[in-house]
C-alpha cells in the first residue's frame, strides 16, 4: 500500500499528494521515502515545477513525524522528516506547498523547506517539540529563524500552542492565505506565474538564497556544545516519560 500519489500533467508540474488521512498524513519510514522517490522522479522527468499537497478536504495537511516509529537515540540520523525536509532544499527545482488543514511539529519542518505555501485560512500551525523535551536541529533552526523571525519562532517552540494561519501568514510563514474554494486556484496561479519565468534563473537563485541561509549553520565547538546539550535532553528522564506518556496514549 502507497501513501503518496504521483502526478505530472503537460506542463511539467508535478503533483505530490500525501495520502494517509487516516493517520494525518504522519510521516513514517516508508511514507518518506515514497516522497523521496518523487522528488527523485519529478527531477529526472525534468519538471518545472512541484506542488506538494494533502487531499481535497483533508483536515491535517501532515502531523509530522509518525511518533509510532519515535526513536529518541536515533532522533536525526534517520529521520524521514529531516530527509525530505533536506531534499526538498536541495532539489533545483520550485516547491510549491498547496496547504490545506492543520499543520503540526515535523509537518512545519517541511514548510520552511519548500519555495512557497499557499494556505487555506483554517491552516493553523503548532509544534510541540518542546512539551516533549524534544530538542531540533540547528539545521532546522536556521531557516526557521530566516523565514519567521525569533520572536514568532520563539512564540510557537517556548508555548507549544497553535497559531492562526493569519498570524503565519504575517510571520512569513505562508505566501497566501486564501479560503478553501480558492485555494487551487490560487496554487494554479503561482504556478502559472512560475512556468513564465526561467526555470535555469529560478533553480541559480533558489541556490543562492538557500546557499546564504546555510551560512548560518554551526559548524566546530559551537556544534559539539549543541549535540551534547541535545543528546543530554533526550536521554533525561523527563523526556523520556513525556514521550513514553504520548505514546501510551497513541496505543489506547
């Protein structure tokens, strides 16, 4: 069974649904590697454009990372969030996030990935990595703080509470807010707008832009410092039980 669906129509726009409402649309293992493999094959199909979204009505656009596959020792080195999350950044060509539905913890990591979000104003967002004890990637911090700000990005990490796709939209985070009925419509025309332009001028400055967010990176002893503080969080015994507490509720 397949839990993303691939399609590309005869202008070289490639659309990517995520197709799990049943759970969310959390991300597990195989589920990433499904949008791993479409991001792969919307390359080699030389695809002008890619429009990742959930399906029509759904109520969660992506809740994450699956917490049934939570590994807090192997929290970042194979973590399918993170690897589309990196992939998506890497990719030359413009991702376009058509979202409808909530967004939760690792489903925001996948935003601030992609190029642009076009979002329906019921799109609230929240990320509760921190009720967890969670610790994040600087990886992933530093283009949070590039597109939201601190404040905001404080805000939504030190409360765990959701946000209103308003106040995302005037965080940065979306492109658009715009009502369910218009929302296809209004992907369409920044599609539209997109194929117009160069796709070798678009691929040069989404390199560029991404390039200088990545500047910010830790690199030495400021990154040892931070994995010692992150894997010290992971293994305290307040973690732990906040996690094991999720989970026991996830199985009920």
């Amino acid at each position: 069974m397949r839990w993303t669906r691939y399609a590309i129509d005869d202008r070289h726009v490639v659309t990517i649904t995520l197709d799990r409402d049943a759970k969310r649309n959390a991300v597990n293992a195989q589920m990433g590697e499904e949008v791993l493999e479409c991001l792969d094959l919307a390359e080699r199909e030389e695809a002008r454009v890619v429009v990742l979204r959930a399906n029509s009505g759904a109520k969660v656009w992506c809740a994450g990372h699956d917490l049934r596959e939570l590994d807090p020792a192997a929290l970042y080195a194979d973590n399918p969030i993170i690897k589309v999350f990196q992939r998506v950044q890497d990719l030359s060509i413009p991702v376009v996030a058509m979202v409808e539905g909530s967004v939760h913890a690792g489903g925001l990591i996948i935003l601030l990935g992609v190029d642009i979000v076009v979002a329906t104003d019921n799109a609230e967002v929240a990320i509760a990595s921190s009720k967890l004890g969670i610790p994040l990637e600087p990886e992933v911090y530093a283009p949070w703080l590039a597109v939201m700000g601190i404040h905001k990005a404080k805000e939504l990490l030190f409360t765990a509470r959701a946000i209103s796709a308003d106040d995302a939209y005037h965080a940065g985070l979306y492109n658009h807010v715009v009502s369910v009925d218009e929302l296809e419509p209004a992907t369409n025309d920044v599609v539209t707008r997109i194929l117009a332009c160069s796709s070798e001028a678009i691929a040069d400055a989404k390199y560029q832009l991404n390039l200088m967010v990545a500047r910010t990176r830790l690199a030495g002893a400021d990154r040892d410092d931070v994995e010692r503080r992150s894997g010290a969080l992971l293994a305290s015994p307040d973690t732990r039980a906040r996690i094991a507490a999720l989970l026991a509720t996830l199985r009920g």
